[in-house]
C-alpha cells in the first residue's frame, strides 16, 4: 500500500499526537484512485472468505467500502448516524462513542439487508478505540451473521482498538498502521499489518 | 440507463404520491455495480466540459459521485452535513432545506479544496425541490468556481427543482426522471433526461 502511505506522509496534517487530519483524500475530499486500490486490497485479503455483504458507517467508510464491493461482487450496507423518516422499521441499532467528537451517537441497518445467511466484511476508515467497528459488529451479531472481519483503511496502533479485536479472535487488516504521530511526524508500523 | 430504471421498478417502494424509497441500492444498501454504471454514465454527458472536481453531499451522493471521478479522473468532495472537530476553518457553508426531514442542515466544504479555477460537477442522488442542489451551487459560487452543471440520479420531474435550475441556465443531467408516483406507480419521463 504505498500509495496510502505515501499520501499520508505528503498530504496528512498531524494535528496532535493522536489526531491525524486526512481530509485531502479520505474524510472530505476522496481520491478514487486511491479508493480503488484500497478496495482491491481488501478484495485481495479477505479472497476466499465467502464475503456476502460489506457493512460500513457513513460518510468516509463508503467510498473504500463501495470500491471493495466492486472488485468483491457484494453489495455495500453503510449503517447511518441518524434515523431517517423514510428508514424507520426493523432497525438494528447499536451506540457508538466518538472521542473525536465527544458525544454518542446511535447507528443503525435496516434489518431488511442483513440475514443469519450473510457472511459480513466490516469496512471503516480509521481504527482507534474500536468504539465504530464495535457498533458495527454489535450489528452484524443482532443480525445473527457470520463476520468475516474488519478491513481498516488507517490504524492507529497506539490506541487499543485494534489489539483489543485482535484479542477476541476477530481479523483485523488494517492498510496502513500508525505506531506514532509523536512531534508532528507520522511513522508506521513496520510489520504486516495483519499481525 | 436501462438497470438503474429496471432497479427503481422492481426495488424501489412508492411510499406516497411523492416518496420513492430506494434504499436497496441507492440510500442504504448500494449497489456498486450500478453505481458504476453510474458514474461512467457521468463522465460521458459531461466529457468535454473540462471539469477539474467533483462536489456531492454526504451520504447517498458519495458513491456515485467516487465512481464518476474514478471515470473523469477528478477529485470528489463531498459537503458534510454538520462540522467536525477537525473541519473547522475556512468553510463555505449553506442552509439547506429538507422536505423529508423537514428541518434546515447547514452544509460545509472546506475552502481549502475549492479555488476559483476549478470547474465543478455537481453529484446529487435525488433532485426534488432543488434544496440540496442550491446549497451546493452557493458553495461553488463562494468559491468564485465555475459549474459545469448538476448531474443527478433520480429527478422527481413532478417536483419543480429541475425546471427551476434549468430556467437559470444550468445545464442539469438526470439519468432517470419520473413523472409520477400516483397509485404506486413508477412513471418515467418518456423524453431525454437532459431537457
């Protein structure tokens, strides 16, 4: 993935030392090159695993999650942050803490696209606390669906969500892992990013 | 656009004379392969134009418009629907009306992905009262950048949104317009979209 990388060093802004800035090309302005590749990792990595169905959050988990559909041939769910008037029946909701924000929000599937025959490949674009990817495993497990994993486009590996997920036996790939954002300076893990 | 409309008909629900409910491809559950379809349909009424950027609205307008940029070779920004954290200065921002939600959003873009020598495509889903689409044209028209028009999915051709912009001129592309929702009936306009 050097292209995620090398657009995260070139474009990224560190903010602090846990807040990377990619709104160049993932979380407002979009990079569908870029997206593309993502997407075709994803197909790459979690090949063979019987994938259904993609579940995301809105917004900036769709476009790498649409672009995995399209090299996977599954269709992408992306669960929504707020209930909407023509979405009201038979949801599937589960509470998710943003540190960035600091509030909570409900997310919620309807469960019209979800079955216990669905084989579940949860997408996102940051991984930290784990508090998104865990609402949205609450929701595949509501379901009763079978989870494939969790495909992470940026990880930060000096939070614990992902070691937290990683230590409940779930597959967690993650694109690119960040071990520190320490003095403005991002350096990535240096290992696969599936360990 | 034979699948899109194929889908409106045989997935979509008339929920009124006025509500078409298309989350099973669309506004919820997406289709990547349509929208792909999409999006190549995009960039070829729009091929020509010159059109450096891509600008649509969180979240339904992001996948189709991911897909005409990876077709036109240009970057997609989407408005976020409320500011972050980490999207805070230098914003172009517009009321926006929703009939559905019936409430007012603002809608931000950062100004730092917006120049006066850009030539914007506008991505919308749905086309109705034309509220989404004024909103992103002031924040095009903030940025003192061009419009190379407004390329929408599903117009509401019974709704007068589009017969508005286009009296001012705007060159707006919708690859399925419906006439009517009367009865629960899908009824297409029978003549080109791009009237």
């Amino acid at each position: 993935m050097n292209l995620l990388k090398q657009k995260i060093v070139t474009e990224g802004k560190v903010l602090s030392d846990s807040v990377l800035k990619v709104d160049g090309f993932l979380n407002h302005q979009v990079d569908p090159v870029l997206m593309q590749e993502l997407g075709e990792e994803f197909a790459s990595r979690f090949a063979g695993e019987g994938v259904t169905k993609i579940v995301t959050l809105e917004s900036s988990g769709i476009a790498p999650s649409v672009m995995a559909g399209l090299s996977m041939g599954v269709p992408v769910l992306f669960a929504r942050k707020r209930k909407s008037l023509t979405l009201t029946d038979h949801l599937y909701t589960a509470g998710v803490y943003s540190y960035t924000k600091n509030e909570t929000n409900d997310i919620s599937v309807s469960a019209d696209y979800l079955s216990s025959d669905d084989v579940i490949l949860v997408i996102d674009d940051f991984l930290a606390n784990g508090q998104a990817a865990d609402g949205l495993i609450s929701i595949v497990e509501q379901a009763g669906a079978s989870l494939a994993g969790i495909g992470i486009v940026i990880e930060k590996g000096f939070q614990n969500g992902g070691d937290v997920l990683r230590g409940r036996g779930i597959r967690v790939e993650s694109l690119a892992v960040i071990d520190s954002l320490a003095d403005g300076n991002v350096t990535f893990h240096t290992k696969e990013a599936s360990l």
